[in-house]
C-alpha cells in the first residue's frame, strides 16, 4: 500500500510487516526518513537531527545554516561532488568535464500494477503491485532521474530500479548508477554477505560493519562463484528466528557492487548496483540509462522470516514457470559416467539402466556437437556430430522416448574455441583487445555477445538442433570469465558499455528462446554456481548450484544459497563416489536427501550400478515424487547452521498439515551424546503422526523437540515425514 500525503510531501509504502518512508523537505531534498517494522503513516522526518559538523559543507539554499549538510543527512538516492562524501548512488560527467551531480525533488506518480523494464529481467505481477516514480533532477545538468518503487505487500517485498535521462542537448556519461541507496541513522548493524569460489559457493560471513566502507563485488562479467549480489544488513543479536533483519539482491547477472559504509557519525549507507569498474555510459541527448532492479525485504522476526518472504516472491513473481505447476522430471546427466567421450550405445546403456527406477529425462551433456572430444575444440559449432550420435537428436529422442524417457542437451552458447569452424570464419566475434593477444580460459574465448549479428548466429544455429528433435530441457552453460572486454562494433568511447551490452545480449537470446519454446525447461550454468542470481532465475526456472557434487561440501553450499533462493531454483543431482572434488565417500541414502534439497537427479553411470544400488535410487525417485510439492513449494526452515555435529532443515506445507525434515550427520565419533531437534513452523495445536507412527502435538514437537538415533557411521543421514492427524 502507498500512501502519499502532498502537503508535507511524504511518502509511505507499507507492506504486511514493514514501512518504508521517504520526504522532499524544503530543499527539494528527497530524505529517507524510515524503513523497518510496520508503523503508521506520521511524518518520520523528525527523527533526523541537525547540527554545525566540522568539514560537513553547506548547500547554499540553506544560506548561513550550517546544521544543513548533505554530508550528515539520510538520502534516498545519493549525489555525488556537491557536498556528500559518503558512497554516492550516481555519478556522470558532463561535456565540461565536470563529475559532480545534484538531485533535487521534482514531482511523483503513483500508479498500479508493477512496472516493467524492457530487455532487463525483473519481479512482474497484476494487481497485486503498486508503484511508486519519484522523479527528481539535475537543473545545471539538465538529467533527470526516475526512482522507481515497486510494492508487493504480502510477501514484504520492495522493488527499485533507476532511470537516467539526458534532456539536454549534448551528451553526458554516465560513470555510475546504483538501483538502490538505504541510509539508516544510528544503527549498530553486522553486514552479511555470501562468498566462496568455484565449487564452493556462497558460503555465510558475517562481520560487524565498522568505521568505513566494506564491499563485496564481481568484475567478472558475471556475478560469479566469487560473491553474490545478494547481501543483509541486520541487528547485532539477529538471529534466524529473531531480530531485525534486512536483505538485498541484484536482478542482475553481471558485475556488481554491494557496499556498506559505516560514517564518522554512525551513520550507515548501503548501496547495491552496476560495478562502475570499468563502467562508462554515454547518454546522447534524449537518451536514457535504466539500472538493473533491486529487490528489498525488511524482517522483523529474524533470517527465516526474511528467506520464506523471499522465496515466495521468487518463485510466484520473478521466476516464470515453464511446467505451469507441474513437477519437473528426475534427469540423469551422463557427464561424470563419460565426459566428452561418448557414443549412442553407451548414452543409451545408461538410460537403460535409468527408466525402470522411475528417472524421466536424459541429458546429453557436453561433446555431442561439431568436432569436439576435449575442451580444445568444436565450441562454436552447433551441429550434431553424427559419429558419435547416428542419425541425429531425433534418433535418440525416438529411442529414449521408446524407454519413457525425454531427451535434455547442454550448450554454452556464449563461448567459442579457436579450433572451431565458427572461430575461422569470424575471428572479430570474439572479445580481444587491439594489439594484444587473447586471453584463454578453458581453452576458450568468449563471443561479444553485445553485438546483435553474433547473436543471431548464435541462436539460428542452435535453434535448428533444438528444432531437429522433441528436446525438453536445455541446460545452458558458461565456463569462464570475462577477459580483453573490447568491442569491434563499438567505438573507442563507449568501450565502457561492453560488460552492460553483454549481460543484455545473454538476456535477449535467453527471452527469445523462452518465447520460442514456452515449455521447454531451461536449467542455468556458469562452472555450475558462477551465476546464481535473480536475474539468471528470471529466464531459467532452475540453476546447477555447484559443479561440486558431494554431498558434504553441498551442505553448506545449498545452506548458504537458502538464503535468498528457493529450494525449487537448486539444481542438485546425486553424484558417484569418491567424490571427483573431495575425495569423499558418502552413503548413497545420504547423497539423496541432500540432492532433494533441490530439483532432484542424478550424474552417475546407473548402468554400472549394483542391484541393491538400483533399488535404494529407486525408493529416492519414488519419495521425491511423491512429496515434491512440500520440498520445494513448501515454507523453508533452517533448524540448524553448520557448526553443530549434524545439520537439518525443514519444508513445511503452506496449511502447516504436513512437514518433511532433513539432517546429515557429521564424522560419527565413540561415546556421541544423545541429540534431540526442535522442529519449527508446525501448529502448536495440531497433532502430527512421525513416519505413520507416534503422534506429537506441534508445540510439544517444537518446543521439546524429537529425539534423534544414533548414527552407526560416518555421515548418515534421515529423513522424517510428518502429517496433521485428527485429535
């Protein structure tokens, strides 16, 4: 709900548990005056104090005031160069040279439904939005900026995003452009962030945000295995189930920067956007800039809180369903059995092996295409290669589906190998700078796909293989990062928009594969989690979360992702053992329950599996079916972190009628004590049968808890099932 009150000139969204609150005061300063739990609509501007700061420079609208200072004020979308030294929200330069900016208030709409953004992803939805432009400008620069809100009242979600525009008559760049600034006065916040690197992803830290600027960010060109562009500001003594808590992610794919500053004041400013590093945007006159969305989710009672608000929002508002509501099928992925080195028999022992245990969709992983046995070769070229595969996809889907089974295949459309086809013929599609030599990872480049007749070839290519058989997954891949950023296309001034044009040239060909097959699901890779985000989410339903495949490390991996992401959006698969990563040997019922903890398959050469093997995979499939809704539409609970001697979680049905619990044990040591586990989200009045055995009540069972077994080996793991019954 947005309320506006124009003679004091204050603006109010609510959603169902929190206010956000934001004034144009008497300088046509838009301040932010509040955001936390839910309150009434007063003007909050007069929680903000004025007084003379030494080296706290004065507008000179406030004339000999100096208690008016830019410097010590809370901003809703930070200046830059006119007396804030604080992180700035925008910077851009003018045709003299100069980097200053002044943002003024200049007038608001409030409208219904949620805004759109055109070639950026974005939350969408009806009725059920409100929006919220303010519109505030430069006069000496003749730049307006449009601040966009979005308000989603159930779920206690926020959307912004920003407008840049040039109404002047000569060009003006744009040097940076954050899609959201939060100001909080006199706050002892801690700052948590999610960072790790490749196969051991987003990984939980949490530091007290001192004196200064603290960061996370990615110049990658993706948002990378590195840090994610979701990150939280909370109360010292937030818990998962108390204290006041805020979260903040980047519909966004590519480089990005989360900063916190804490101010000699005590002051906080946390910004969230665009990486400037290397960021340059030229605004010709009557040109506009948008920034990626921001998404904001304030939690009064705790983490838990703020990660079902998100979830929810995610799954019903951003990510766009492909299977409308139906389950998405148990895959196997032959790549751990085989690698590049494959042909038709053997693809099809596997699938063999895989129909009777009730798996529904064989992908074909990397190798099926041009000439390419290793990583030196073929990328680029997007056609069957028939020696390996007789007759095409098309055969093989015929004799998968003979089996029950659908055909899946991977791609990485974005990169090429010098020894390609595609390579001899256009070497300038792929980045390089001028007089220096590439840079290889992976033994490949990476195309410029911020050039529109890259693209189409790109995408004609592969949408004759999609169109050549009945294929119903695609799981879209990326397997390094971005290097000698240069654009033939474009000219030596606007090489600073490449990284940008790139994320947007990734987003165009994935929106017209979706439009093209509105049904086919579509599972996101970047070396498995280098591009875990919500704007990745809003075109691929589901992302592979780690090329990291035991079942331990994915532990923390899928703890740390729980976060901010949803169950449903995990791409997690049971994997052979020893572990090809760690080394680790971990018992195939274990392997299980973690990999359910997300979309659910397996990578493993099911042909070379035991019979009792078989029989085991075959219970996890025909479990996973059967409760798919609860795992992963169900409210998500963290009943542990990951410092304990086992770790669980909880996925509880929107009625509270059933719950399905999950825990892993840690290395099993002699003498272990007796352990017990406090369930959460039950209704205390209902009686719940364990397993179709004892019955608890829900207070009992989450306030005494459940006794849990001993385990007789090293990471065991167990799974209880819970269902209201009449009292």
């Amino acid at each position: 709900m947005i309320e506006l009150d124009r003679g004091s000139r204050v603006f109010t969204l609510h959603t169902r548990n929190t206010t956000y609150q934001m004034k144009a005061d008497n300088y046509n300063v838009l301040l932010h005056t509040y955001y936390g739990p839910r309150i009434g609509s007063d003007d909050l501007s007069y929680l903000i104090q004025y007084a003379d700061r030494g080296f706290s420079p004065n507008p000179s609208q406030a004339g000999e005031d100096r208690t008016y200072s830019l410097d010590t004020l809370p901003q809703e979308y930070s200046t830059c160069g006119v007396g804030d030294f604080r992180l700035p929200s925008i910077e851009f330069e003018r045709p003299d040279g100069s980097l200053a900016a002044d943002l003024r208030y200049a007038g608001h709409e409030r409208r219904p439904g949620k805004y759109a953004l055109e070639g950026l992803p974005a939350f969408w939805g009806g009725d059920e939005w409100e929006t919220l432009v303010v519109f505030l400008e430069d006069a000496a620069a003749q730049v307006s900026v449009e601040l966009y809100y979005g308000v989603l009242e159930n779920y206690d979600l926020i959307t912004r995003c920003v407008r840049v525009v040039n109404r002047g008559t000569q060009a003006v760049k744009l040097r940076r452009c954050a899609s959201l600034c939060l100001d909080f006065q006199g706050e002892d916040f801690d700052f948590i962030t999610f960072d790790g690197c490749h196969t051991l992803e987003r990984g939980l830290n949490r530091t007290h945000l001192r004196p200064g600027v603290q960061s996370v960010e990615s110049v990658r060109g993706m948002s990378s295995h590195h840090h994610n562009p979701f990150v939280m500001l909370c109360h010292r003594d937030a818990g998962e189930d108390h204290g006041l808590c805020y979260g903040a992610a980047l519909v966004y794919s590519g480089n990005f920067l989360a900063a916190a500053e804490r101010t000699q004041l005590e002051h906080n400013r946390l910004t969230l956007g665009i990486n400037p590093w290397h960021f340059c945007w030229t605004l010709e006159p009557g040109a506009s800039f948008t920034a990626p969305e921001a998404a904001l989710v304030c939690s009064p009672g705790g983490f838990g809180q703020m990660s079902r608000q998100l979830h929810r929002a995610v799954r019903e508002n951003l990510i766009h369903d492909p299977l409308q509501g139906r389950r998405p099928p148990v895959l196997v992925n032959h790549w751990e059995a085989t690698e590049a080195h494959f042909n038709q028999e053997k693809l099809l022992d596997i699938a063999r092996a895989a129909a009777p245990l009730g798996i529904e969709l064989f992908v074909v992983d990397d190798g099926w295409f041009g000439k390419r046995d290793d990583d030196t070769s073929g990328l680029g070229d997007w056609f069957v290669n028939e020696g390996k595969l007789p007759g095409g996809l098309s055969a093989l889907a015929s004799r998968l589906k003979e089996l029950g089974m659908s055909l899946g295949l991977w791609i990485e459309p974005e990169m090429v190998n010098e020894d390609s086809e595609l390579y001899r013929a256009h070497p300038d599609w792929a980045l390089g700078i001028p007089g220096r030599p590439r840079t290889r990872s992976r033994s490949q480049l990476v195309l410029d796909f911020s050039r529109e007749e890259v693209r189409n070839h790109v995408y004609c290519a592969i949408k004759a293989v999609l169109d050549s058989a009945d294929i119903s997954y695609v799981k879209w891949d990326m397997n390094r990062s971005l290097t000698d950023v240069y654009s033939a296309a474009l000219p030596a001034g606007r090489q600073g928009e490449v990284f940008h044009r790139y994320v947007l040239g990734v987003y165009d060909i994935l929106d017209r594969m979706r439009r093209d097959y509105p049904h086919m699901l579509i599972e996101g890779c970047a070396g498995g989690g280098g591009r875990f985000d919500l704007g990745m989410l809003y075109y691929t339903p589901q992302i592979w979360c780690s090329d990291n495949t035991d079942a331990i490390d994915r532990l923390g991996i899928q703890y740390g992702t729980s976060f901010c992401y949803p169950v449903s959006s995990m791409g997690a698969h049971v994997s052979a053992v020893p572990n090809a990563q760690t080394g680790r040997t971990v018992p195939l019922a274990t392997r299980g329950v973690v990999a359910m903890s997300g979309t659910f398959g397996y990578e493993m050469d099911l042909s070379a599996a035991t019979e009792a093997e078989k029989r085991l995979i075959q219970e996890q499939t025909a479990f996973f079916k059967k409760h798919y809704e609860l795992i992963q539409q169900g409210d998500y609970y963290r009943l542990t972190d990951l410092s304990g001697p086992f770790t669980a979680w909880e996925q509880v049905s929107p009625d509270r009628r059933e719950a399905l619990v999950s825990l892993v044990y840690g290395p099993n040591r002699a003498a272990s004590p007796f352990r017990t586990l406090r369930l959460k989200g039950l209704d205390p009045e209902a009686l719940y049968q364990v397993n179709g055995g004892e019955t608890r009540r829900g207070d009992v069972l989450m306030a005494a808890g459940w006794p849990l077994p001993m385990p007789t080996g090293d990471y065991q793991s167990l799974q209880f099932y819970l269902k209201a019954v009449p009292g």
